[in-house]
C-alpha cells in the first residue's frame, strides 16, 4: 500500500462564463454554479474528511455533500502504480515480437529545418555516412522470426536518414523476409522524403505492397522553407512534387492504396492551406497526415500527444486527422463507466519489443526510433537479445511521479511514454521531465473537455 496522501481527482473548469467540473473517479463532467466551483476547488485541496468537518450551512455545501454521499469526488483506490502488463513480458518477447524497424542509414540527402538529426546537437543521433551491415538487417530479422511464433501478421519498416538511399540493401532484407515467413503476412513500412525513385524502385515498393509514406509539407514556398538538399542548399520542391505525380501517374492502383503523406506544420502555418495545396494537386486530404513540427525528428514519425497540443489562439480552422481521431478516442474513453483498478498505470508506456523494436546500425535494440542512441536507454542487443529488467524500466515510468499520478485528475487519459521523461543532459530519466510533460498532456486535455461540452454541455 502506497503511504501517500490522496484527495479527489477532480478539475474545475470555465468556458463561455459557463462552470463545470470533471470528476474522475466516477468520469463524469457536471454543469454546476460558480460557487459550486468553489466549493469543489476546497474539497480537491483539503480532502473529503476535511471537508465534512467543515458543516458549513450553504446550499452548494450540502450539494457536494450529497454527491459526495452518493460516492462521488472520491479519492483514488489506487494501491500501486504497476503495470498490469508486467506479468506478460517474457511470454512477449519469447513469442508475440510483431514488429522490428531497421535502421538501415543514418545518412540523409535532406537538409530539414526542423530535424533533431540534421543539427549537431550531441542528443545521441546526427546524420552519417554509416549505413547497417548486411549480417546486422538478417540478424534483425532472423531475431523477429524467431520471436513471432504467435504472430499472423509481422511488420518490417525501414528507417534512415533517407532510406532509399540503400535501396539495395532494403532489396535484399525483403527478399530473404519473404523466403524466411512463409506461413505469414508481411508487411513493409517506410517514410521517404521523396526525393528518390525510378522505375525498379517503384516496382519494387508495389511488388511487395510497401506503406509508404512520403514527407512533403505542401506548396512551393513552404517545402523549400522547410526542406533543402544538404549537398548544395537548393529547394526540394520540384523534385519531389515530380516523383509524386510519377507515382500517382504510372503506379495508380498502388498509388491510391498504400502511399500516404506527412506534411509538417510550424505554428504560424496554415492546416486549411497544407489540405487546400494537396487537393490542388488532385491528392485526397484523408491520404494526408499533418503534424505539428518539433524538436524530435517528428519528419520520420508520428509525433506523440505530447507534441499537437492545441493551441486556442492558432488560426487554423480546420483540423488534423491526428487532432480529430484524438477527440473521438478521448469521447470514447469519457462513455467509460469502469472504475479506477487497485494496481494502475497510465496509458502510453507499451511493452517495449511488443509494438515497437528498434534496431540500430549497431546492433542494439532500442524501444522505439525516438529514442536517443545511449546505453542507458537500451534494450538489449542483437547477439544477447532483451533485458526484461530494462523493458520493465520503461514500461513502469509511473513510478517517477507516484504521488502526481495518484491524484492527478487526468489520469485516465494520459499516454505519457518513457521517451518524454528522458534528461537529455543527464542521459537519464527525469522525474521533472515526466512533469513538465505531464503538464502539456493537461493541457491538451482540459481543451478537449472544454471542446466537448461547448458542443454538448453537461456529460
């Protein structure tokens, strides 16, 4: 049993002079007063039995005592912050690894304004002429056979710098995965920033159904602001808007399919005019994947909660599919009528290895290609496979802030993950980083609340 001390999960809120509480034990939002709001900001900082010993004779007082009655406001049943699911993870890692990413190349032919890995910034990662060995790409997946006995469906996606800048390498890694699985589904995962292709190549990606995602962040001016050619500094525009259409032109069963797009967006740009410049282009928006820029490498994946927090004053109007599947997930998680479990964790931390593996041009295993390249934060290795001690470390990150998850009035919505705990300076992770974090997940969240009952009042 924990020996911290636990108040009501609640939060107050105010939109358009209206008041409203969330309660998070029963997950419900109320309509109240002004002074009902008051009333509930005390009972948050003093606690229930505070609370009670206060008989005050007011009518707000007496409502919160009723609901308090009817088992309301409570405080958190939570006992351990554990997650459920570290029972399972030598079962995981023996026989459900669905999924390994390569990272084939460090090297990039882009020079992006926004990429952590194009700046010399000694976080653990830049751009190199190092690219993986042949033996290292078979290991990966000999390791991933081996490992997805219980899997009918393995994912292999490949990573750089650019990728395709070792297409031949990617050749053979698919051709040896499709002799080695032959009594499952394969399928290939790469982000490309475009700037390469011909024939074989394309070929290739629809021969074997490639995901391909290809980064391209909208019209002429915003492309070439954002993303030039490392050798000589030139706009990459042209170029990749050309193999877009090649594509779209000469492979169009494959093109509709399975190619999609990331376009990376700055806070003073535009969502309406990111969606007007690809339906311009005749590319249907649903196929367009727009992210909010930051300092992560956000060019090769998708970026995390943490990082499309929305802004209230931004212009934009219109919204990203990201930002619109978030609203209907956390929709879906205010209809929950479940309690809070004894043993808890939040949500976000996966079982490393399970969703995600990491495999360096080293060798090593990391949790995901987010991860800075630092023997603190690996996994294991590809000759002595994964340390369930350090798998266990980062599925458990709740244990930094024991005290804040416990009573935080969020916790059911969090997806804080063990990369936004790390202290890039102290190579470590950081229960101060966890918090700072823990703060823009709020504040994502308190929007989506006040999103939600402008539109709907009272849950």
């Amino acid at each position: 049993m924990n020996n911290y001390e636990c108040y009501p999960s609640i939060k107050t809120f105010v939109v358009n002079n209206h008041y409203y509480c969330y309660d998070a034990y029963s997950n419900r939002v109320f309509s109240i007063t002004k002074n009902h709001l008051i009333e509930l900001n005390t009972l948050r900082e003093i606690g229930e039995k505070a609370y009670n010993s206060s008989q005050k004779d007011t009518i707000e007082y007496h409502d919160i005592e009723l609901l308090l009655n009817k088992g309301y406001f409570q405080p958190t049943r939570i006992k351990k912050i554990e997650n459920f699911e570290n029972d399972y993870v030598h079962d995981v890692i023996e026989r459900c690894i669905s999924e390994i990413t390569l990272q084939i190349t460090k090297e990039c032919n882009f020079s992006c304004r926004y990429c952590q890995f194009a700046t010399k910034n000694n976080i653990g990662r830049t751009h190199s002429k190092e690219t993986m060995s042949w033996i290292t790409a078979k290991d990966g997946i000999d390791f991933l056979y081996n490992h997805s006995s219980d899997c009918e469906i393995v994912k292999i996606s490949f990573y750089g710098g650019e990728p395709l800048t070792e297409f031949s390498l990617i050749k053979n890694v698919v051709e040896y995965a499709e002799t080695l699985f032959v009594s499952k589904t394969i399928k290939y995962y790469m982000t490309t920033n475009g700037s390469i292709m011909n024939d074989e190549i394309a070929d290739f990606l629809k021969r074997y159904s490639f995901n391909l995602a290809i980064s391209f962040d909208g019209s002429q001016n915003i492309q070439n602001f954002h993303r030039r050619l490392l050798h000589n500094g030139k706009g990459t525009y042209g170029l990749v808007l050309r193999h877009v259409e090649y594509l779209k032109n000469n492979y169009a069963k494959y093109f509709g399919q399975f190619v999609s797009f990331i376009s990376v967006i700055l806070d003073d740009e535009s969502v309406d005019d990111i969606m007007c410049f690809f339906r311009n282009i005749n590319i249907d928006e649903n196929k367009v994947r727009v992210l909010y820029a930051d300092m992560s490498g956000i060019d090769y994946k998708p970026s995390s909660i943490i990082h499309s927090i929305i802004n209230e004053n931004t212009k934009n109007s219109a919204k990203t599919n990201d930002e619109k599947n978030k609203i209907n997930k956390f929709k879906s998680i205010l209809t929950e009528t479940t309690t809070i479990p004894p043993i808890w964790h939040h949500s976000g931390p996966c079982i490393p290895s399970f969703q995600r593996l990491f495999l360096s041009i080293n060798g090593d295993f990391y949790i995901c290609e987010k991860i800075i390249e630092n023997k603190n934060f690996k996994l294991g290795n590809i000759k002595n496979g994964i340390n369930i001690d350090s798998v266990l470390q980062f599925m458990n990150i709740g244990r930094l802030s024991i005290e804040s998850c416990l009573n935080c009035w969020a916790k059911r919505f969090c997806s804080i993950c063990a990369l936004y705990c790390i202290d890039y300076e102290k190579e470590s992770f950081s229960t101060e980083r966890k918090k700072n974090a823990c703060k823009k997940v709020k504040h994502e969240i308190l929007n989506y609340l006040k999103s939600i009952v402008t539109d709907e009042g009272e849950l």
